[in-house]
C-alpha cells in the first residue's frame, strides 16, 4: 500500500505556514490626525475604518455631512500603499457662495511607514476663484500629505489568520484524501501509478483551490470580487478536468 510520504506532507505544510507568517498588514482602524486642505496651521481628526481591503474615514463635521455624506475617506490598501479620495472644503463661510464647487473629492496616494503609523505622501489639490461666484476652479496640482495615528497601531483582523490556517488545515485532509484515491485507482482499477499519481495531485489541486474561494470569504467580503474569484473558480474547474482525464487512463 503506498503511503504519503512525510517529508512531502510537511514541505507542503511549511509552504502554507510561511505564507500565512507573511501577513504583515496592519489594522489602519483609529484616529489619525493631519492638516487642514487648505491652512497649513490647522490641524484635522481622522477616524478611519478598516474593513478587509477597503479603508473609509467617517466625519463629525456638520458641514461635511450635509455636502459628501458620512464618509468623507474612501481608500484601498495594497500592501503598504494607500490609494483613493478625500473629501476637501473651502471655508464654512463659502459654502452658498460657491455652491457645488465649495467641495470636492480629490485624489491621493499614501505610503504606510513600517511602524504602521505614518500615512504620508500625495494629494491632488484644486485652487478655485473665491472672488466670483461660484467659485470656479483654476488650478490643480499635488500636494504633500501626512496623516498620524493617534494612538498605538492595531493589529491585523484575524480573519487573515483564520482564513489562512482553515485552508492549511484543510490543505492537511486534502493530502491524505489524494493518497487514499492514488491508492484506489493503483489497487481497484489497476492504473499505472504515474497515472494514478497525476490524477490525485490534480484532484488535491481542484479541491484545494475551490476551498480557497471560502477562505477568501472568511478574510473579507471586499474580497469577493469576479477577479478573485472567476481565475480561483476556473483553476479549480481545471483540476478536476485534468482529474478525470487521468483516471480513466490505463
């Protein structure tokens, strides 16, 4: 009877071990503080909201609420870069005045410090004519932008850790599960072992990344996104193809 060997089982275990060690995201949940859009010698609370990959800053400021809505931050995390938009105003006393164009959703990119907590890099800043009504934008250009956290940084969610060791975990039963069906077409329909051998690595492959589809979910639903999952789907889908191709082979 052929049984799996050990060193390969523990190679493939340290492979997913080491992948799930090399999450070093950190939670950018909190408060932050920078400065003022439009007056260096102001300073601006943040409180940010992470959820998976998705970052969104929530504001107290009435005038805001009244203009973007609740969320005046909206952000992706890539790593350790930060990319979205930023709700920007004018002075309160401007808002009739300039109407639609007192606030605007401005472009910015961010760099993560490696304490996890300094945002800095670029924003897009607009200039607009506050002496004709309607406040006409004139000019555009990148600005500096830092943000600080306010307190310690948080850890990562640990659905990523979840996540990452429900897929080791079941990884360890696919294993065994590709040795016993080796066996089966080896020992009840008499296939060459090279065949058999080919067929239940294809089987471990399909069912190892049609599981990764539900670890995904544990993680986040942000990432359950039609790129994430259709190339996940479809390799899975191949799998099991190439699976039932090799066992019917002699």
């Amino acid at each position: 009877m052929n049984y799996p060997n050990p060193r390969l089982a523990l190679a493939i275990v340290s492979l997913l071990l080491a992948s799930c060690l090399q999450t070093t995201e950190v939670n950018l949940s909190g408060g932050w503080v920078g400065q003022n859009s439009y007056n260096e010698n102001a300073t601006v609370t943040a409180t940010l909201v992470q959820e998976g990959r998705k970052v969104s800053g929530v504001t107290r400021d009435p005038s805001f609420i009244a203009f973007f809505g609740e969320h005046f931050f909206i952000a992706t995390v890539d790593g350790t870069s930060l990319r979205g938009k930023i709700a920007t105003g004018l002075p309160v006393n401007l808002k009739d005045f300039c109407g639609k164009n007192w606030g605007q959703w401005v472009e910015f990119e961010l760099e993560l410090s490696s304490d996890g907590n300094r945002l800095e890099g670029r924003w897009k800043q607009f200039t607009s004519n506050t002496k004709e009504a309607g406040c006409p934008l004139t000019n555009e250009e990148w600005k500096p932008y830092v943000l600080t956290r306010t307190g310690p940084a948080l850890p990562a969610s640990p659905r990523y850790l979840v996540g990452a060791l429900s897929l080791l975990g079941l990884a360890l039963v696919f294993f065994f599960i590709r040795s016993a069906f080796e066996n089966y077409l080896v020992g009840s329909l008499k296939r060459s072992p090279n065949t058999a051998g080919l067929a239940g690595w294809a089987l471990f492959g399909g069912l190892l990344l049609g599981s990764a589809i539900g670890s995904v979910a544990l993680v986040g639903s942000s990432y359950m996104v039609l790129p994430v999952l259709i190339p996940l789907a479809l390799l899975s889908l191949l799998c099991f193809v190439m699976c039932a191709v090799f066992s019917g082979k002699k």
